[in-house]
C-alpha cells in the first residue's frame, strides 16, 4: 500500500535540567525534552544536525508545524554566535489528533525533531556555544504552554560522528517526510479546495490512500472529509474550506 501525505507547539513552569558537553535533558510535568548532537566535533565549512527529542508524559498531546483547528505550534528561538547558522526544523509526519472534540494535527506519543547546523568556512571561535529558547504546547483536558531554555557546547575540529547515536538519527531522519518531486496545483471556488498533484499514471496505480496535511491555516476546513480520484491529469483531493473569494495558488 502506498500513502501519500503532502506537506509544502500561560502557566510557565521551572525545568529541571542536567547538560554534557553534546547534549541536554530537561524535565516537566507534562514531558521529557532531550537535545542531541549527532557529532562530537564538527570542521569548519562543514554542517551537522541536532536532535530534539519530545516524550510526553502520559495523556498529554502535542502538536505539528501547523497545529490545525486547535493548539499552538511550537516555537523555536535559536542563538548562536557569528558565522553559525541554523535550517529549518524537520518535523515528522503528524497524526490526527483530537483537543476538545475539535480535529489538530500533532502527536500523542514521543517525537523527535532535527534540525541542521551550518559553519562557515572562517568561524574563529574552537567551539560552539548553541542555546535554544523553546515554547511548546501540551493538551489534555486543558492546554498548557511550558517555555525552557536548551544549551549545547559543540566543538570545533575534524567532523567525528557519534556512533552510539547513528542509529536514533537514522529513525529519526526516516520519519520525516520525503520533499515532493512532484508539481501541484491548488484552486479554491468559494467553500471548495482542489489539489491537482501531477502524477503521472503508473505513479497512481498502487495508491490506496491519500491525506493532505496543510502547513499553513486556510487551505481547507480541519476535520472536513477529504476525497481523492486518480484521473489523466493526475491525483486530484478535494476538500471543504470556509467560503471565501476565489482564488488559485500554484505550488
């Protein structure tokens, strides 16, 4: 079977944080929060990538990059020193979640988020000194935003990767969703979407299901019955959308 997703977080509490040179772990009353590096020392001119880890505590959800009809997504504030820059995050696919019988996207179960790290060529410093400010939403019966503050000392020299994480960045990177090879065309007429993705027939003949995840609000109406056909044209998914002007997005 084939599924195809299509993609283009106040009480503010105290955490209680022990850190090593490469990693951080803090604890709440909603979720355990782990930030990793993948490598113990990186080149310079080179990249690598840190994990960030959300297991939260028993009954308590969270949630994707768009959070959908309910929630908040996280926000992530990075500081670093010159000549280092940070990508963009990776989330992995989102599930359907429901807050308050009102349909989100996020999670109920550990996740893990990674993010790519780049030096420039002529960074002066020996090592790199990465802090992460992080706002992140949790739901039960009631939601609750936790804010806390990450640190990782990362170290300049030749790139040596950690072994003894390979195996959790391999899980990590296979979660998120592959970039679209594939051109799409998105209309809306009045309280409809259509997503035309350009598929061509061989492509379809094995695809059971189909969901579109919108990274952005207003595409369509969340929790509304999504129905896909396979055609010539390619793999059309239809859906509802509060009534509005038309209007027609090229992706």
């Amino acid at each position: 079977m084939r599924i195809i997703t299509s993609f283009l977080f106040v009480l503010i509490f105290t955490w209680h944080a022990y850190a090593t040179q490469n990693s951080q772990h803090n604890d709440s009353a909603h979720a355990n929060i782990t930030i990793q590096s993948e490598v113990s020392s990186v080149a310079r001119g080179d990249s690598f990538w840190l994990a960030l880890t959300i297991s939260p505590k028993e009954g308590w959800q969270h949630f994707w990059q768009n959070s959908g009809g309910r929630g908040k997504a996280p926000a992530l504030t990075w500081s670093t020193p010159d000549g280092i820059s940070v990508g963009a995050v990776q989330f992995p696919t989102p599930s359907h979640i429901n807050i308050g019988h009102t349909e989100a996207y996020g999670y109920a179960s550990e996740i893990t988020v990674i993010v790519p790290i780049y030096v420039a060529d002529d960074y002066e410093l020996t090592t790199i000194d990465i802090t992460l400010s992080a706002t992140w939403m949790f739901c039960s019966d009631t939601c609750t935003e936790d804010t806390l503050s990450l640190s990782l000392l990362q170290n300049i020299g030749d790139t040596i990767y950690n072994l003894d994480l390979e195996e959790q960045f391999t899980k990590a990177r296979s979660n998120i969703p592959n970039t679209s090879f594939w051109s799409a065309e998105m209309q809306s007429d009045n309280d409809e979407m259509l997503l035309l993705v350009h598929m061509a027939p061989e492509e379809m003949i094995d695809i059971e299901e189909v969901f579109f995840f919108p990274d952005s609000n207003g595409v369509l109406l969340y929790g509304a019955e999504q129905n896909f056909s396979i055609t010539p044209e390619g793999l059309y998914i239809r859906s509802n959308r509060e009534a509005m002007d038309p209007m027609a997005i090229i992706l």
